[in-house]
C-alpha cells in the first residue's frame, strides 16, 4: 500500500498547479503511461490480495485515474495511446490463437458450437422481448416507433451476445489454468466473435431497412462485412505461415518478430478496415497447429504478458465512458443482468443438448461475461448509422460494458477456481 | 500495401542480421553495423517519412512513448554500471583522466562549431547557436563500450591499455549527460531567456529528486522477494515514469534515468539477479528505439551539414589524440599515453545517438532538426572507422607493452 501511496503523490506533485508552467501538456500521453504501469500493476497486486483477478485492478486504475475521475490520462492521453493500445490487444489475439488447441478442440467443438448457437439465439430473442414489453415501463423506450424499437432491440441483442476473448485469456494466464473449462469458455469465445461478426451484418442491414424507408435490405454491406471477415482469416493464415517460415530459417530477435508481426497487423486492419483481433487469432492458431513452433511463439510473449496485459486492461478503463454510465445506470444494469440470465439459459440449453455434465450447464454461463473490443466496435458503426438513436444507444452500450468488464473477470475467476482449472497450467 | 513491404523489409534485415552476427567472429566495420544495431537506423528511415511511410507522423506521434522508453532505458543501463563499488576499484587517476578529456573535447569542440556556426547560419538567434554549439561539443564527449564489448572476443591480449579504455569509454557518458541536464535546465524549451538561474534551478533539482525518488521506490519494490514477473513490470513501469515525466517537462529522459540507474544501482543487492533481465530487455528495446530513429529522421542535407558532418568526424579524432602526451604530464598517469591511444575513443555508439535524439525531441526547432541530422551522419561515419581505430590503438598498444 506504501509504494501505492507514494506513486501516486509523485503523479499529484508533477501535476500540480506550481510545476504546470514547465510542462509541456502535448507530451503527456509518455507520463500517463509509465505512471498507469506502476500504480495499475500495484492496484492489481493489492485486489489480488482480496482474491480478485490482477486484471479487474487494472481495469479499476485506469478508470479513476482517466479523464472522468483524477484526469492523470487524459482524453488526449487515451487517444494518444490507442496505437500502444491496438499493438498489445494484437499480442493478446496472438496469445488466445496459440491457446487454442485443434486436438482439445475437436473434443469440444459440438459443446462449443451448441453453446455459441443458444446462447446467441436465446440472447437475441430475449433483447427482443425486453424490447416489446419494455416501451410500457421503460421511459428510455417510450419515444421510440415500434419499428424503431425493433431495430434497437434487435441490435442491442447482437452486441450482448459477444464474450472478450482479451480479458478471458488474461484471467486465464494470470490464473494459469488448463482444463476442460478452460478451453471451452476461451473456444467459446473466440467462435462467438466471428459469428457476431457475421450476424451483426444481417441485423444491421434488417434495422436500416424496417427503420429507413430509403432503405431496401443491403445484401452489399453483408458482402462488405463477410469480405472483411474472410480477409482477414487470409491475412491471418498468411501471417501464420511467416511465423513458421521466421521461426524454421531464422529464429533470431524474436522479441522484435513478434512486435513487428502486432504492428503489422494494426496497420493491415486499419488500412484495410480488417480486423485485427481476428487477424491475430488466426495466426496464433495457425502457428500453434500447423508446426511445431507456437510453443516458442507463445512463451516469447508470455514472458512480457503481464505489461502488456497492464497496459491494455487500464488504458481500457480509462477509456470507459462514466458519464454513459451515469445516465443510463439503471437500464444499464437491467441489461447486464438480463444479459447474464440469458448467457445462463443459453449455455444450459446448448450444454445439456449435447450431454454435457451438471457442473458445465450450471456454471459454464459465468464465464461468458466480460464484453468489450467487438461490442464496442459494433457500436460505433450503429451509433454512425443511425442518428435518430445511435447516441443513446452508444450511452447504454457504453454503460453495460463498463460494467461486464468489471464483473466478467471475476466471475470468470471464481468459476476456475470452483472447478479446480487454476494453477494447472505448466510454466 | 506499404505496410506489407515493410514487414518484407523487417524479416530480410532480422535475416541478414542473423547471419552477420553468426558470422561475426571478426572485428569488421560490417560485423560492427549489425552487432551495433546502427542498420536498424537504416531500416527506420525507410520505414520513416523518407522512405516507404509506414511509420508516418501520425503513427510515430503514438509511438512516442516507445522512443521515451528507449531513451530512458539507455540511460537508465548507464546509471547502473556506475555503482561506486564497482568505481572504487580504479586509480582516482582514471576519474580525473576521464574528466579532462571531457573538458578538453567539449570545450575545443563547442568552441570550434560555435566559431563555424556563426558565419553558416547568419539568420539564426545567437543563443541558439551557443545552444547548438555546446550540444555538439558535449556530444563529441560521449563514448560507447559497445565496440568493445565485441572486440572482447577478439582482443588477442588483454592488458591495461584494454581496462583502461573500457574504463574510460564507461564512465565519460557520466559528464556528457551532466552537461545535457544542465544545458535543457537552464537553456529550457520554450522560455531559454527569462529567469533562467530560477527556473534553471528548479527544474535541475527536479530533474535530480525526481529519479532519486523513484529509485528508493524501486529498492523499496524489490527489497524482498521479487519475482522476475514483478521486476520486468517495475524496471519497464519506473523507467518509463521517469522518462514520461522528463518528456512532460521538456527534459532530457537520459539524465533522468541516469539517475534512477545510480540511485537504485547503489542501494540494492541484487545486481546479479537484474542482470540478465536487463540484457534480455535491452536488446529488443534498442532495436525498436533505433527503428524509430531512423523513422524520425528527416534528412535535409545541404553543404552546411555536409560541412558539420566532416568537422565531426575531424574533431573527434583530433580532440581524442591531441591532449593525451599532456594529460600525461598534468595528472602524472601511471600508464604511458600515447596519441594514438585516443583512437580507441571514436564510437560514440547508442548513448550518441540517445544523447541527439534528446536534444530533438526536447527543442522543436529547425535548428535541432539539422543538429539531428549532422549528428547522425557524424556518429554513422565514425561507427565505421571506429574497429580500425581500437585495432590500431588498444590491440596494438597491449601487445608492445607483453613484448
């Protein structure tokens, strides 16, 4: 707690009122990091004593000291850091890739695929009906026309349905764990994202039609979207074979490899409107199953994981907008709990279709919380489609995944703690 | 598709590199380039805005943190090596040696540029060239061990010439950085003139207490049992602390983990257990930090800098060899000093570089962007000479003195 309390009186005294003339306030975005990697990873170290995941402190720093509590980062500052930000979530996707087994998999891939189609149907459905029902009690609801309330109940569906595979690979690292859960909640994940991806497309273009009356069906958007899915699937394998190329010839500055291969990466996506999550699990899953080498890949950047974990997970809490939060709390809520009853109902109407145990069909939902990166995306491209409504329901969305990102990771937690999966996994 | 051309030129340089340095059991000036890591700058520039753009302005504006990092790692390994257990072991001669030299190159050096300075740039500010004077002396005051560190292998004997040198070449960065610290102190982006002893002072003391500061955190940190886990975080977070808040008050990152490094390399007891840390760390963090050097610079040349560049490369040969027989004399050194014993002093290696990048960064000025670009040039120029200058100094003067 010392060390906690002295960084932060250090941050305090450099951005006091008496130091402010020597400072140079377009150079900031350096200090807000080195000081967010220090008390961050001291915040985590302190949570983890109260048994909480490393990562829901890192998530906690970064939000009181971002723009909404003690502006120690900046908007600018976040902004600043969005390149560093892209760079380590590229590492993480590499990671979760090379976490993912194709000979665990096969065991589980009818328990995967049951549990991502339930849980997505019965998702969709239930924000459906709060939809429906919800414009007699719901103010929020109220000036919305019946279409328009289809549009955005089928839409906020969609982006509920999406689990981080980010934080679920953190939690996982952090708690070393291995297991049957492991790889069906971390499997379960990423299939999730690329099904998301592909059915946001369909709601998307079904919204602007039923609500736009200029509007027919856009078959050419679903093309847009399945186009830059299965780009990136094919920058992923291409980048998956210049891992094993680099590694079977080379096997020198691995480090550097690895970095050039995240900035490579950001760059193809952002250019190209690719994604770069998607871009990097498919390599780390190519290079993991295709050679023999994903071992080295993996423990090359294992071995930085904690920085890089730090400095994502706490740029992303400052990055959490508190003011959505305060203005939607309790519809926010609402959600997140809906949320978590229909992952519940989902999980355990796929897992018992398939004949999976108790212990998956009641706990399995838990560790399908956390929400980030993709919902947030989708959200963005909602909020610039629709102008009517896309703040406000930029604002929920923003709220309900402030919330999962801080909850998701201990549920996850506790649930590998519960089935006995932490601390399994060898160094 | 820049982007993919770039990563083509990534692999083909880590590839040449691999083979290089497989190879590079001799003292080359090539083996050196790739064991340097000076290729990297190569590979930066035409990453950069000079060549195929992938790492635009934009991209390197976010970036930024990275060259911060870096920066402050270089001085922050500086630091460390300087724990006064470690200076003890050497004559007092050898500081005072060390600090004389210091003396004599910036101050001849400053002069010598300044003096040239005037008459080639007529339209700038005279405090500007005094600036830029005493950047370019104090940067022909800085020496790299890294040259020999690779010629260790090689060196057929080993004798004082060679401890020596390897002493010297360690400790004079200690002045050089002094001088930066004093220099972005008092000279301070953007105020340079007005109350310069009071807010010269202050930020000085800063710049001082700050790094002290963190540096008892630091032994505070890893006092008791540190996993290698926590100790990556805390060196990655502290150094870039450090060189964030040097970056947020426009001084040099260098001085200030200069003094982390000293601080917390004189207080702690596990230097055994941070070394291979550091030197797992460094190398990839040098390489990133010279990419992105060379993505920053922006060369303009013109035959005023080509003037610069050939007067760097002079001087520091002549200020190197000239005062050595009278360095003898005043200090009544043990050890004869021959002139050509100050050709074991040309590379100035990545501290040089650090050390130019510090002052752009720090001073947003056309000016500092042709100072960027002389002082590139000049430390390439002598990196390539500089294997030849250590055979034909400390090789040689070894082996007369076992003859």
């Amino acid at each position: 707690m010392i060390p906690l309390v002295f960084v932060f009186l250090l941050m305090l005294l450099l951005k006091s009122h008496s130091l402010l003339p020597f400072a140079n306030p377009d150079q900031s975005a350096s200090l807000a990091l080195g000081f967010i990697l220090v008390f961050a990873y001291l915040v985590g170290n302190n949570v983890k004593r109260l048994t909480l995941p490393q990562i829901t402190g890192f998530i906690l720093a970064g939000i009181v000291c971002g723009p909404f509590i003690l502006n120690f980062v900046s908007e600018s500052d976040v902004n600043d850091l969005q390149l560093l930000d892209g760079l380590a979530l590229s590492l993480i996707a590499l990671t979760a890739g090379g976490e993912m087994k194709i000979k665990k998999l096969r065991k589980q891939l009818k328990t995967i695929t049951s549990i991502v189609f339930f849980q997505t149907f019965i998702v969709l459905i239930g924000f459906l009906f709060l939809g429906m029902i919800g414009r007699y009690f719901i103010p929020f609801f109220g000036g919305m026309s019946p279409l328009q309330l289809l549009a955005f109940s089928l839409l906020l569906g969609t982006l509920m349905t999406p689990t981080s595979p980010a934080t679920t690979i953190a939690v996982m690292t952090e708690t070393r764990s291995s297991g049957k859960f492991t790889d069906l909640i971390l499997g379960g994940a990423v299939v999730k994202d690329f099904f998301v991806i592909v059915i946001f497309s369909f709601t998307l273009s079904f919204s602007k039609s039923v609500t736009m009356p200029s509007h027919n069906f856009d078959f050419r958007f679903l093309l847009h979207i399945l186009g830059e899915v299965s780009g990136s699937i094919l920058f992923g394998v291409l980048i998956g074979i210049g891992i094993i190329l680099y590694f079977r010839l080379i096997k020198k500055d691995i480090t550097i490899f690895i970095l050039g291969i995240a900035f490579f990466s950001y760059q193809i996506s952002h250019n190209y409107g690719y994604h770069p999550l998607l871009i990097c699990l498919i390599a780390g899953f190519f290079a993991e199953n295709f050679s023999s080498h994903g071992k080295l890949l993996i423990s090359a950047i294992e071995r930085s994981s904690v920085p890089i974990y730090v400095v994502f997970f706490a740029i992303s809490g400052a990055s959490l907008d508190l003011s959505a939060l305060q203005q939607t709390w309790l519809l926010a809520l609402g959600c997140v709990l809906l949320r978590g009853l229909l992952k519940f109902s989902g999980t355990f109407v796929g897992s018992r279709l398939t004949g999976e145990g108790k212990e998956v069909q009641r706990l399995g939902w838990a560790g399908f919380i956390s929400q980030a990166g993709v919902a947030l995306g989708m959200a963005i491209v909602i909020q610039d489609n629709f102008p009517d409504w896309g703040s406000e329901f930029m604002a929920l969305i923003l709220a309900v995944i402030a919330i999962n990102q801080i909850i998701g990771p201990v549920f996850l937690q506790r649930l590998l703690v519960r089935v006995k999966e932490t601390g399994k996994k060898t160094a | 598709m820049q982007a993919i051309y770039a990563f083509g030129l990534i692999i083909l340089i880590a590839f040449l590199g691999a083979r290089f340095i497989t190879r590079g059991t001799s003292l080359s000036s090539v083996n050196y380039f790739f064991y340097s890591g000076f290729i990297y700058i190569f590979l930066g520039l035409s990453l950069g805005r000079s060549g195929l753009e992938v790492l635009s302005p934009s991209v390197l504006k976010g970036l930024t943190p990275l060259i911060s990092l870096g920066l402050g790692w270089v001085g922050f390994l500086f630091g460390f090596q300087l724990e006064t257990k470690y200076l003890k072991r050497f004559p007092g001669k050898y500081i005072s040696l060390s600090f004389l030299q210091f003396l004599f190159v910036s101050l001849f050096g400053g002069l010598v540029f300044f003096l040239i300075l005037r008459p080639l740039y007529p339209s700038e500010q005279i405090f500007l060239l005094y600036g830029m004077a005493v950047a370019l002396g104090l940067l022909l005051s800085l020496n790299s061990p890294t040259l020999l560190s690779m010629a260790s292998n090689v060196i057929p004997k080993r004798g004082n010439y060679y401890y020596l040198s390897r002493f010297l070449v360690s400790v004079s960065g200690f002045w050089g950085i002094v001088g930066l610290a004093l220099l972005s102190s008092f000279w301070h982006f953007p105020f340079f003139e007005s109350k310069i002893f009071l807010r010269g002072g202050s930020l000085l003391i800063l710049s001082t207490v700050f790094p002290v500061l963190i540096g008892f955190l630091f032994h505070f940190l890893t006092k008791k049992r540190t996993s290698e886990e926590q100790m990556r975080v805390y060196l990655l977070g502290l150094v870039f602390f450090v060189s964030g808040a040097a970056f947020y008050f426009n001084l040099p990152p260098l001085y200030l983990n200069m003094v982390l490094g000293i601080t917390f390399s004189n207080l702690t007891k596990i230097h055994e257990k941070l070394y291979p840390l550091l030197l797992s760390t460094e190398k990839p963090l040098y390489i990133i930090f010279l990419i992105l050097i060379g993505a920053l610079w922006e060369v303009d040349l013109d035959y005023r800098v080509g003037i610069f560049v050939v007067l760097m490369v002079v001087l520091r040969v002549i200020t190197y060899i000239l005062p050595l027989p009278f360095f003898k004399v005043v200090l009544d050194f043990p050890l004869r000093l021959p002139a050509r014993f100050g050709l074991c002093f040309l590379s100035s290696g990545g501290i040089g570089v650090a050390f130019a990048v510090s002052m752009k960064l720090a001073y947003p000025l056309l000016l500092t962007d042709i100072f960027l670009t002389i002082a590139l040039f000049g430390i390439l120029i002598t990196e390539f000479i500089s294997p030849w200058g250590l055979k034909y100094s400390v090789f040689r003067l070894d082996s007369e003195e076992k003859k």
